[in-house]
C-alpha cells in the first residue's frame, strides 16, 4: 500500500468508524436485508454448461485430474 500511496502520490484513508479498517466492518447507516433479485443462471453459465453435455456425448465424460 505504501508503494502505491508513493506512486499516485495520495495518502491512502482507510477509516472507517475512528479506526483503520476496510469499512466493511461499519455497517451504521447502510441499508441491510434488502431484495436481491434472482434473474436466474448467467447465460455464459448456461452456455458453458451446454457446450459441456454435447461435447460429454460426443467424447465421453470428462474426467479431471488434479495435480
């Protein structure tokens, strides 16, 4: 961070609620349990998905070995 600070030559405030912190942490006046809508499977997701059930079919299943 003091690199990056010296770089962009800005002090770099990270205070949240009086103390060093990433703010997450400081919840005071934010709006919590609020609807988050579910617009379903991404379509990257589904396509992805897709290609692999064809390519299954054609080859065999896909079988991945981790190192």
């Amino acid at each position: 961070m003091h690199n990056a600070e010296i770089d962009l030559m800005h002090d770099l405030n990270l205070k949240a609620g009086g103390s060093l912190s990433t703010g997450v942490d400081d919840f005071d006046g934010h709006p919590m349990n609020y609807k988050v809508p579910d617009f379903g499977m991404d379509r990257d997701i589904l396509d992805s998905l897709s290609n692999l059930k064809s390519t299954e079919a054609k080859l065999g299943k896909w079988k991945y070995v981790a190192n």
